[in-house]
C-alpha cells in the first residue's frame, strides 16, 4: 500500500487502512478556512481548540486563515483510556479568554456521540460570547447522541475507531499525518 509510505515505520504495522490521506487533510483544511475567512470577514475570531486531539487541526487551520483570529484552548475528559464516551464530562484546562462578546469558533478533532461538545456548547454559551460556533474534522453522524449545530465539517467517517492527526489510542499515533483505522489486535476491537 502506497499510501503507508507517509506512516512512520514504528507505526506501519499497526495500521489496518487509510482512511484520509495528508493530502486530502490539506486540501480540505485550504477549503475549511477559505470558508471561515468569508463568514468572518471584517471581524477577529477566537479558535478555541479541545485538547488533545484538536491541536494539529487548529495549528494548520489558523496558519491558513487570512482573518483577524486569536487561539485558546480547553481540555475535557470524557473518554478516560477508552475508545468511547462515558458521557460524564470533565473540565481539565478552562480558557485563559474571556469570551464575552467575542465570535468563538471551537476546533474539535472528532465528532462522536457529541456528548462532550454538547456539555461544552451549554458552558460556553453562557459566557455570552457574539457568536459561537463549531468546525469538526470528522464526524460520525451515526454515533451522534445528541443533534449539534456543526457549522465546518471536515469529513464524515464510518462508525470506525480512527487514529491520526492528532486523535489517539492510548496517546499514540497522534502524530501520523493522516487518518486511519487501528488492525482490531493492536486496541482489542
């Protein structure tokens, strides 16, 4: 497979397929940010990245866009060392920002069972920011626990635990420059 050629050789084995490859990251992110460069004319915005995951995407996102724009970061924790939501959200690392007033656009890496963005949707709205939006890499919409307003949509993913640029499986492989599925033997599926 051709495309494994990006892989790292540490990596090479685990990996089952490629899903995204780095260049269709890039020509998607190109695409993402033209977008937000149109919708926010005129005005600064603030990129608030979900932590972990959301750091490569914000970093490539906010070097592409040509708008007034700020960075600042969350951690919450809803995953624990599992492959899916517990559903019970906790915030590790709040913003160093005060959002009121300002348009807010959150960075997410992965959409799930949108229970995590939901919790985080509700906290930030009632900071009474101008605006407040959200851009997702991926989304799963089949896993989707509750209907949330993704206004930037990378890609959508089938129902598969996916690694790379930037999400994980127990820390590792966040630093692949594409997306891709886990072989079921390397995280138990």
């Amino acid at each position: 497979m051709a495309e494994l050629a990006s892989v790292p050789n540490v990596h090479r084995d685990d990996i089952e397929d490629i899903l995204i490859d780095a260049d269709r990251l890039e020509s998607r992110l190109v695409e993402l940010a033209g977008r937000i460069d149109e919708d926010y004319a005129g005005r600064e915005v603030l990129l608030v990245g979900v932590l972990k995951g959301a750091f490569f995407v914000m970093a490539d996102l906010a070097r592409r866009l040509t708008i007034r724009s700020q960075v600042d970061f969350m951690a919450c924790s809803s995953y624990g060392s599992a492959t899916s939501s517990s559903g019970v959200v906790r915030i590790l690392k709040d913003l160093d920002t005060d959002i009121e007033g300002r348009d807010v656009l959150i960075v997410e890496d992965i959409v799930d069972s949108g229970l995590t963005l939901d919790y985080l949707m509700k906290n930030l709205r009632s900071r009474r920011p101008a605006s407040l939006e959200i851009l997702s890499l991926l989304t799963k919409p089949t896993r989707r626990e509750v209907d949330l307003p993704i206004r930037y949509v990378g890609f959508e993913v089938p129902d598969v635990f996916v690694v790379g640029y930037g999400l994980d499986y127990a820390e590792n492989y966040r630093g692949l420059p594409c997306i891709a599925t886990l072989k079921p033997e390397v995280y138990g599926g």
